[in-house]
C-alpha cells in the first residue's frame, strides 16, 4: 500500500471538511474582532505580513497576499493616511519603495492578535494540557507539509 492510499478517503474528506469549517469560523471570529477596529480585513493582512516579516515593497506584499499591484498600492494609500504605515524610499536606489509598519499598525496588530489568542484560550478551555500539545504538534507538521508543497 502506498503513502497515499493509507489513509481511506472518509477519513480525508472529513479531516478536508473540518478544517474548511474550522478555518471559516475562524475568519468570521478576526472579522468580529476587528470590527471594533479602523482597518478592513485585507489591512489587517497586510499589516500582519510587515508585522511578521518586516519592511517589504508594494510588489513583496502584493505577492505575499495573492493581490494585483494596483489593488495593494490602494491599500497602501488608505493605510498610510491612517498613520498605519509610512513608504519609505531606498538608499541605494531611490526607485525602491519599502513599506514600513508604524506605531499604531503594530498597537492594532498586536491589541487584535491577543484578543484571537484569547477566543481562543478560551475555546480551549474544555481540552487537556496534552491534547492542546498534540494538537498544536499536528498542526505544525500540516502547516510545514504545505509549505514543502
């Protein structure tokens, strides 16, 4: 039996369904949370991937977030009039323009991620501690096996 044909296919389409749903529920709990907020999801996004990986061009996040260039440079503007981020011109060579995450991106990035861990806290609240490990263990190796893919 191959790697593929070991796991039987309910169990695939129910493991498929689960994380669809999961993933949906999740959305729809962030897209609560940041109502409270002044940004649109895709801000929040956009803010997260600066916030995680740093300055980055319009180009860079436009790829990181499966957008047209037009469409991040938009979201850009609206940021950078909220005080959310600042363009900043390169250096070496002034045709290079990098986004830079600001104070008040990263107070909302960091106020909106806490009040998701907390949700989810407490969600986890009927779990033992080493279902929680096991869990966050299986989790990583998905997320890793779809990085490799």
């Amino acid at each position: 039996m191959s790697d593929i044909e070991k796991h039987s296919k309910d169990t695939v389409a129910f493991l498929e369904k689960e994380l669809r749903y999961t993933s949906h529920l999740i959305k729809q709990k962030g897209r609560e949370i940041l109502s409270d907020f002044t940004i649109t999801p895709p801000q929040f996004i956009a803010l997260q991937w600066l916030h995680e990986s740093g300055d980055m061009t319009i180009g860079e996040l436009s790829n990181k977030m499966y957008l047209a260039f037009s469409t991040t440079t938009d979201l850009v503007d609206r940021m950078e009039k909220n005080e959310l981020v600042v363009r900043i011109r390169d250096e070496q060579d002034r045709r290079v323009v990098h986004i830079h995450l600001l104070k008040e991106g990263e107070r909302i990035i960091e106020e909106v991620i806490k009040k998701r861990q907390n949700y989810l806290h407490e969600l986890l609240v009927d779990f033992d501690k080493e279902e929680v490990e096991t869990l966050s263990k299986l989790l990583h190796k998905l997320h890793l096996q779809m990085e490799e893919d």
